[in-house]
C-alpha cells in the first residue's frame, strides 16, 4: 500500500514537474579544495515543498514507466545545467532501460546538439545491477556515446551484480566503489583488502577510482594514503538543490 502511495505521489510530482537535481561535489583525493565534478541526485518536491530523496521511491518504480520518464527529467534539468553554467561538470544517473527509450535518447541527443561542450562536461553513470540487465546494448551506446566525448561512471562497483567477462568491454571512465566497502574503512581489515582489489581492477582499466559515501577523516585519510582518485561524500558536501554555482551566477547578474 505504501508502494503505491509513493508512486502516486511521484506520478503527480512528474506530472507537474516538481522535479529538481540535488549536485553533490566529487573531489579530488590528493586536494579536496578541487572539484573534480558533481553528481546531480532526482529529487521529488512534494505539494508541501519538502525535499523527497530518490531511495524513498526509486526502487517502487524503477521497473515502471514512470522510472523512464524520471530519467528523462533528470537528464533534461542536467543538460539544461551544463549549458546554462559552461564551468560545471556533471554526472547524471540513468537506467539502462532507458537507453532504448526513445524520449530519453531525443532529450540526450537535443541536448548534445545544443552546445558542443556539452557532451565533454557529461557523465552518464548507471548501476551495476542496471548494467548487467542488458550488457550488449549497454556496451553498444557507450562505444557510441564516448566517441561524442561523453563519459561513463559505474556506480556500486563491487555490489555483486557485475560479471567480469563482460567488464573488459565496458570501458568506463569512471568506477564508484560501493558504499559498503568504505564504511569504516580505517579500521576494517576486510573492506580495507575488497577495496584495493577494486582499485587495483581499476588502475589496470585505467579507469578514475571514486569512493562513495565517505563520512569520517579517518576514512578519507585512509583512502587518500591507498591511492584512492576521488571522494564522495558527506564530509566533503551534501547534495544541495542551490548549488554555490547558482548563488554566483546571481551575484554577476545583479
């Protein structure tokens, strides 16, 4: 019953685009005073102006239609970003169900075509689980896309769902170790040893290692120590939905 609550209250929200990008800043590990570039999170606004985050409703719709048209929004507002703010650099959370949704790949391609430097200032970042559902058509649009200079993020590297064999023809740019390997990760032997062997797969890919999730110093000092590329995190920022590149567009304006 609840399930269907939230997808009604989300079905409304999409309805009346209610709909707005949280930007989380990914860091540089080695100066966190670096922005390497942000994750833009969907985020519901409900009636009453309340911020509602995408796990609260994600995984009752993903299957559903409606999760298509969340992705449409969510690259529609994030394209819209790059173009209006050519200093951003965003990645942007798909399904891989939506690679053959036709409004999805009419936004992608409306919004490529807008501004050249669009394509080199987005990353398009899909789960492993989401991932395996279709590897073939995933590896295909990414050949595809990455040619245009838009690159690729994994998230949840390490959750369980990748298989290795198609992993050497993914080719994506960026691996984000799952969450569960880095908590507590300055003092858990186990996940200190999962984690480098994430990175070492990683390095060998030649692909940008991020860690998500990273709360503490502790755990960041670890992970820079480690050789980490990038941190992800609480402790560098939370997802805002007024990003300090709005404030300072406003601050010219006036």
């Amino acid at each position: 019953m609840r399930d269907g609550q939230v997808i009604a209250m989300v079905r409304q929200a999409v309805a009346e685009k209610r709909m707005r990008l949280a930007y989380q800043p990914v860091v540089m590990a080695a100066d966190p005073s670096r922005i390497a570039y942000h994750e833009g999170l969907i985020r519901v606004i409900d009636p009453n102006g309340r911020v509602i985050p995408a796990r609260d409703f994600m995984g009752a719709i993903e299957t559903d239609e409606l999760g298509r048209q969340i992705d449409c929004l969510a690259l529609d507002i994030g394209l819209t970003t790059l173009a209006r703010f050519p200093e951003v650099r965003l990645s942007v959370n798909m399904s891989a169900r939506s690679v053959g949704y036709p409004r999805w790949m009419k936004t992608l391609r409306k919004g490529l075509a807008a501004d050249d430097t669009v394509g080199e200032r987005l990353i398009l970042e899909i789960t492993e689980s989401s991932a395996m559902l279709v590897p073939e058509l995933v590896i295909a649009f990414m050949d595809e896309l990455q040619l245009e200079g838009v690159a690729f993020a994994l998230d949840d590297f390490g959750a369980g769902q990748t298989a290795f064999r198609h992993f050497r023809d993914f080719l994506f740019d960026v691996i984000k170790i799952d969450a569960q390997f880095i908590r507590n990760i300055d003092r858990d032997p186990d996940n200190q040893a999962l984690t480098r062997a994430l990175m070492s797969i990683g390095a060998h890919f030649d692909m940008l290692t991020v860690a998500e999730a990273v709360e503490t110093v502790a755990e960041a000092q670890w992970l820079q120590a480690a050789g980490i590329g990038c941190l992800q995190g609480y402790l560098f920022g939370a997802p805002t939905v007024r990003p300090a590149w709005v404030e300072q567009h406003k601050k010219r304006a006036g």
